[in-house]
C-alpha cells in the first residue's frame, strides 16, 4: 500500500506539475506517516510535513493535500522535528 500512495505523490497523472512536491517522508508509527513538502513559491517559505494515515481513501487526500497544507487551524509547529517549519495533521481526513 505505501509504495502505491508514494507513487501516486510523485508521479502526477497529468502533465501538471503538482503544486506540493515531496521531500522525503517518516515512518512515526506502523499506521502514521509524516510526509515532507515543498508547497512551492506561493506557500509560506520552508518544508511543510503532512502527517497521515497511508492507509484508506488514498484519491481523497492527494487530491484535497495541496488546499489542506494551508489551513492556518490544522498547522501546528514541532520544535522536535529539525526537518520541517510547520506540521499539518491530516490523519483524521
């Protein structure tokens, strides 16, 4: 299943670029993934990591994940993670 969903991050279907690219992803638990993204020059500057669930209803969140990176009320910092400037949790969506 994770290799399909990170495939599906990388390899876009369209001729499109896609506005999020990955940066590279973490395993924080068997059923958590933290996915690091550059959501480009219109997002807010820095890595922004997505964290979710690679289980599940994977064409719904890669289609909502760009518009869901700039929800100011699902962003969080992690002081404890050097990777990223902010956090989105996005492992109930």
């Amino acid at each position: 299943m994770l290799p399909k969903f990170l495939r599906c991050l990388t390899s876009s279907s369209t001729e499109e670029r896609p506005r999020a690219r990955l940066c590279g992803f973490l395993f924080l638990a068997p059923d958590r993934l933290r996915l690091y993204l550059d959501a480009g020059e219109e997002a807010l500057p820095g890595i922004t990591a997505a964290d979710v669930r690679p289980g599940g209803a994977l064409t719904a969140l890669l289609a909502s994940l760009p518009s869901l990176l700039d929800e100011e009320w699902l962003t969080t910092t992690d002081a404890g993670d050097p990777h990223c400037s902010r956090v989105v949790d996005l492992t109930d969506r």
